[in-house]
C-alpha cells in the first residue's frame, strides 16, 4: 500500500503544478494506473476508500441550505425537464457508443450518464458487465471538456463577455451553537448517515447515506463548517487511488474508436445543455448564463465556481446541479438494472 500511495502521490502532485481539474483524484488514479502499467501491483483497502466516499458525501450535503430546498420545490418542474433532457441524450449516445465500438450497454450507459466522475465509478461497482476503465475514460474526458468548455461558452459566448446580475440571496440564522458543537453533530450526521445508508441498503450507501444526513441539517438552517481542503484533498486522493487500482487498460487497447466517441459524446452533453438552458428561460425569468450552468453536465463545485466568477445565480445552480446528482445517485440505478436485466437474453 505504501507504494501505491507514494505512486499516487507523485501523479496528484503533478497534476497539482500543472493545474489540470481534479488533481488530487485523477492525479492519484493516473499515478497507480501508470504504476501497475509497469508491471507492478497495487494495492489500496476497500475501507480506506470507503472513508474517502464518507467525507465526499459530506461535503456535497453540506451544499443544501434552506434556500436550496426552496429552489429545488419552486423549480422542480424545470429540473425535471432539465435532468430529463440531459438524461435522454445521454443515454441516446449510450446506446451509439456500445453499437459503434463494442463495449457493453453497462460501461456505456455509466460512462454517459452526467452524474459525475466520482458518482459514476462508484455506482460501477453495482454492475458486473461495467468495465472500469471504460466508465472512468468516458466520464472523465466528458468532466474535462465541460470544465474547459462551459466556462468559456458561460462567460465570452452565452454572457457575451458580460457578468450577469445575481438576485440577492437570503441569509439564514443558524441555530445558536459553538463551532465545536456544530462538527460533532456534523460528523456524527456523516458517519450516523453512512451506517443508516448500509443497513438501508442504499445505492451507493457511504456516498448517499452521509449527503442525506448532513443535508437534513443544512436545509433546516444549521449553519454547516467548510470541510478543510486538507481533508477534502485526503478524500479526493484515497478515490483516485482506489480506482486506479481497479482499472485494467488492457481492454481499452482494442477500443480505438472509443476515444473518438467519448469526445463526441461530450460536445453533444454540452450542446444539449444549450437547448436545456434556452427552454429554462423560456419556462422562468432567469439569465442565459445562470440557466446553462445548471444545465450544464459538470460537477456542482466546477459550475458553482463558474457561476460565483460571472456573478449568475449560485442558488439556483447549484440547486439543479444537485438535484440532478441525486435524481441520478437515487433513482438511475434502479434503472438500470431493469434495462440492462430486459436487454439480457433470457437462459
């Protein structure tokens, strides 16, 4: 494991200098994948990155606030069409993609779903025909197309090199408590939710179990602290890791074509989200630029980020953001275990 870990290291500080997205996640996964491409095992416990999962579903719970729960209840019909549409041309291109280069429905429905890097490799593990490396190569150049792409569409394309006016956000008083009190009940919220999520049965259940027991807190107004980047780089790292270890690119060599779609995959996700953003400011008064960045298939923190630079509306992107995230955490697995167990040939 130490070996493994110092391979990792070297990657996520690599891409950390060069200031690529994500490094410490990816630069891990490409540090152990180079490493066991050398001929060299690598080893990285389950629990180790389960305890990464914990703190990762924390911190995206911890995004929810009372004005979020309001968004999500008010809008629920636009991110519905919006999750919807961004759902369907993702499986659309699924469906291309295993027909034109052979890889199964599974790899190609996870690897085009916009449910993120993280969310999507994890979820993998739930589908035996899933390939690893396939999932991971397809979401994640999708993930960097979006972070290069949106941005730049969101501030010289769609904004026309103009910031958009933000409505003002309503502040919420939390609770009166000290700040030791709130990272108790905080933690025992995140760890309380990964047991309950287990024993639930929960898909993904260290992802989902802590997310929904620290949002419980944020929506009813409890004013949540940061995760230390410290530890959210430690979470990130223990991820990247895990599935580098996991990824066989062995298999990938005889998918020459699959680099080509995952690229053209990609720039149909962001075009869609162009459509989706156009019908948002149809259905509801708000900004172009404010209804592409919830449209758009990147992560909450990214569009988030985005959206606070160009001064749109970050209640309601994040708002869509994580409604997609946990339409798709919670209800697409089900789906596709029906679709992929109706597309089986009966024995």
């Amino acid at each position: 494991m130490i070996k493994t870990a110092f391979a990792a290291l070297i990657g996520s500080t690599i891409f950390y200098f060069l200031h690529l997205p994500l490094p410490w996640m990816l630069g891990s996964l490409t540090g152990v994948m180079i490493w066991q491409s050398f001929g060299q095992e690598a080893c990285w416990p389950t629990p180790v990155r389960n305890c990464g999962v914990i703190v990762l579903g924390a911190m995206m719970g911890s995004w929810f606030t009372p004005e979020t729960a309001r968004q999500i209840i008010v809008q629920l019909p636009g991110m519905l069409l919006v999750t919807g549409t961004s759902l369907l041309f993702g499986f659309g291109l699924a469906y291309f993609t295993a027909r034109q280069t052979g890889i199964s429905l599974a790899s190609s429905l996870l690897g085009s779903t916009p449910g993120g890097l993280t969310q999507m490799t994890i979820i993998c593990d739930e589908f035996k025909d899933a390939d690893l490396a396939v999932v991971s190569v397809l979401q994640t150049l999708r993930l960097q197309m979006v972070i290069f792409i949106v941005p730049f569409l969101a501030i010289h394309a769609v904004a026309g090199g103009a910031a958009a006016v933000a409505p003002p956000v309503a502040v919420n008083e939390a609770p009166v408590m000290g700040l030791n009190q709130i990272t108790a009940v905080y933690v025992l919220a995140a760890l309380g939710g990964a047991v309950a999520g287990k024993r639930l049965s929960f898909p993904t259940p260290f992802m989902i179990g802590p997310l929904v027991g620290v949002a419980i807190l944020g929506v009813n107004g409890l004013s949540l602290p940061q995760t230390p980047p410290l530890l959210s780089a430690l979470s990130q790292f223990c991820m990247g890791a895990y599935m580098g270890k996991n990824i066989d690119f062995g298999g990938l060599r005889r998918q020459k074509k699959l680099l080509l779609y995952a690229v053209l995959g990609g720039l149909v996700m962001v075009a869609s989200s162009l459509l989706s953003a156009w019908m948002l400011t149809v259905l509801y008064p708000v900004a172009l630029t404010t209804a592409f960045l919830s449209a758009a298939p990147g992560g909450t923190a990214e569009m988030g980020l985005t959206a606070v630079m160009i001064h749109a509306d970050v209640s309601m992107v994040s708002s869509y953001q994580i409604f997609r995230l946990l339409f798709i955490i919670l209800v697409i697995p089900y789906f596709f275990k029906w679709w992929l167990c109706r597309s089986q040939p009966a024995e």
